[in-house]
C-alpha cells in the first residue's frame, strides 16, 4: 500500500539572519584541514562537517579510546585510581611524546591518566593497556570492539598511542562520537582534559591543548600529530548549558588546527539555534481510517524534539507526516503510524515518530464491509 504523505509548516516565527559568514568560515575552514565536524554535545547532531567519514590517521587522538576503557574500567570498579601498574620494557621504550615513567617501577592509574592524557605520553598509554587488556594486542581488540558498540564506523586500532601504522585510522565523525561519550558517559573524569599542567619525575609538562589558554570556555579534549597525520585536534567549548564538540584532522600547521577548531566552536554558538519544534504528544495533524467508528485519527508526535537550526532556517521549516500505508481500525493510542520529519532548504534535520493520539474501535460489520469495497476499489 502507498503510504500517505502530508506536509504543513511549523509555526516557528523567529528573527531572519542572514546566512553569508557561514559559508565566509567555510571556505577558511577546508583550506585549512583535511577534514572535521561539529557537533552538538547534548543531542550527538552533526552541524557541519566535511569529510566527514574519510578514513584518517588519528595519531595521538587515539588516546581518547584508552581513556574511555580506562574510565569504563574504573567507572564499573574493576580498577582503582590507587592501583598500581608496573611499567613493563615495552612500555618505558615508547618513542614520540612520554611521561618518563622508569622500567619496572610501580605507577598508580590516576598517575597514569594524567600522564597520558595531559603529557600524551605513549609510555602512560601503553601502561594502561596492559594492565586493562594484558598486552597491546589485547588492548586493541578491546578498543576495537567498544569501537564498533559506540557505532565509530570507519574506525580500526592497533594500539593505544596512535604511533602511525596503515591499518590504525579513523574519521572526524567516529572521534566525535568517542568524544561525546566520553564527556556523557564519565563526568567524574571528565576534568582531567582541563588539566593544563602535570609533573612527574621533577619533569613538569604542559597540556599540549593551548585552547584551554586561549579560551576560557574550552575544557578538552585531546591533540595528536605524527607526520602522516597533521596536526589533529578535538576540542569542546561549554557555554552556559550548550556544549559544543569539534574535531579537525589533517592540518598542515599547528596553527591551522586550533584557528579551525575556534571558528568551528563560535559558529555553533552563533549561527545555531536549539528549538523544540514539536512537544510529545502535540497533535500535528489528521489521517483517513478505514473500518474504523470514527473515520480519521489524530497523528501525534511520540516524543519532544530538540534540534539545532541554523539561524537562517528557522522561519522555513516544515513537517512532513509519513503515513505507513492505509489505516485500518482497530488502532491503538500511542500506536505507532509513521514519522514525522522536519526539514528546510531540502535539509531534513531531525525526524521523529508518529502516533496515533487516540484510540480507534473497530466499527460495526456493515461499515466494516462497506469500508472494505472502498479499499478494494481504491487499490484496483
């Protein structure tokens, strides 16, 4: 059966900003990086983004996975921020960025974040992966498979520093969901990315993030770069209630990486706004029942929608009611009859499902019947 469709616009009247900077800022931003996002830290929408799902090595990001299975082991009690690690050969012998922690001596976890995620040292990141996975092989197929759980689709690991290899890489969108369920899912760790300095071994490291200098709403997350990579960033801005995430990938200056990240953080807040457009349970519009005692149905939206739009698309968007094909009673309230999609400019933004916001009884047999031969005609 053809499903029905009906559109009708929202009665959303705001201000009309013009849209021009935002594509000014575009322009900057692509010459600038290879690839990146931004995204709303509370609903996981992507605001913009451009190669956005391109395979890229992450170099140093990749410690954003080693510290969601650091948290997640200690978040569910299966390691203590007291525990002690033993630093193993392989782990002291780590080139590139180290937190100078000495071979075969006894270092805590919480000792361990700090220098992993604050010095980005990879001697740390190996610490923690074989104490959490056993050896750095095991680690991967654990990062791998919380990987695949968190939907990080064009995502592989090796091991957990981002020392470069052709099979270790990921995309500015999967590093955004990493980084969204890391800020989600373990608030009570969540300070150590605004940590901007640590000291160990009388060698005292600065966060190698200087947007936790240049902005005072910055309070994460994580750089990275090796040559193959560029210089990579993921940064997230809080202002007031909103958050904002962005990754960019791929930069050719280090630089270029964090004047992309800030025009990427302020275009959220300036040229976005969050709406609820439509309420859980605001009846939006009507549908032809078949069979039923009443001949039409109250459609609903099942849940309270909040999105953000740009600025430019608030005063044009509109509903689209999909209806799954023909309506026959009896239905049930809250029955679940189609969705309902918002859009503007050809841009579908969010899409919710739609209910019925009543009940239908079956009606009696004569107008079952009669009901029965329009349906049968209809359908010829």
């Amino acid at each position: 059966m053809k499903a029905v469709v009906q559109k009708f616009l929202l009665l959303i009247w705001l201000p009309f900003l013009l849209w021009q900077p935002l594509f000014a800022q575009q322009a900057a931003i692509d010459d600038l990086v290879s690839g990146y996002v931004l995204m709303d830290a509370e609903s996981g929408q992507i605001l913009r983004e451009r190669n956005a799902d391109q395979a890229l090595p992450p170099a140093s990001i990749t410690k954003l996975m080693t510290a969601y299975l650091t948290f997640q082991a200690l978040q569910s009690g299966k390691i203590t921020l007291e525990d002690k690690v033993s630093i193993s050969q392989q782990a002291y012998k780590q080139e590139g960025s180290r937190m100078f922690v000495e071979i075969n001596s006894q270092v805590a976890v919480g000792d361990l974040i700090q220098g992993m995620i604050v010095q980005s040292g990879n001697d740390a990141s190996v610490a923690l992966a074989e104490y959490l996975g056993g050896s750095v092989e095991g680690f991967a197929q654990m990062m791998n498979q919380a990987a695949a759980q968190l939907g990080m689709k064009n995502t592989h690991f090796v091991n957990p520093t981002g020392m470069p290899d052709e099979a270790h890489y990921s995309s500015a969108r999967d590093i955004a969901l990493l980084a969204r369920a890391i800020i989600m899912q373990f608030p009570e760790y969540y300070h150590y990315y605004s940590q901007k300095e640590f000291v160990w071994n009388k060698i005292k490291q600065q966060n190698r993030n200087r947007l936790l200098w240049r902005n005072a709403n910055v309070d994460g997350l994580k750089t990275g770069y090796t040559d193959a990579a560029g210089f990579c960033l993921v940064a997230s801005e809080k202002r007031g209630e909103a958050r904002m995430i962005s990754v960019v990938l791929g930069a050719r200056k280090e630089e270029h990486r964090y004047e992309a990240s800030l025009q990427l953080l302020n275009s959220g807040f300036a040229l976005f706004s969050r709406i609820s457009p439509v309420q859980a349970g605001q009846v939006l519009s009507q549908a032809q029942v078949f069979k039923g005692e009443t001949d039409s149905v109250n459609i609903a939206a099942q849940q309270t929608l909040n999105l953000l739009v740009p600025n430019e698309a608030k005063n044009s968007l509109t509903a689209t009611l999909n209806i799954n094909g023909t309506l026959v009673a009896p239905i049930a309230k809250g029955q679940v009859l189609g969705d309902i999609r918002i859009a503007a400019g050809g841009q579908v933004y969010a899409t919710v499902p739609a209910v019925a916001a009543e009940a239908v009884a079956e009606a009696g047999f004569f107008k079952r019947t009669w009901h029965g031969l329009k349906m049968w005609w209809n359908n010829d």
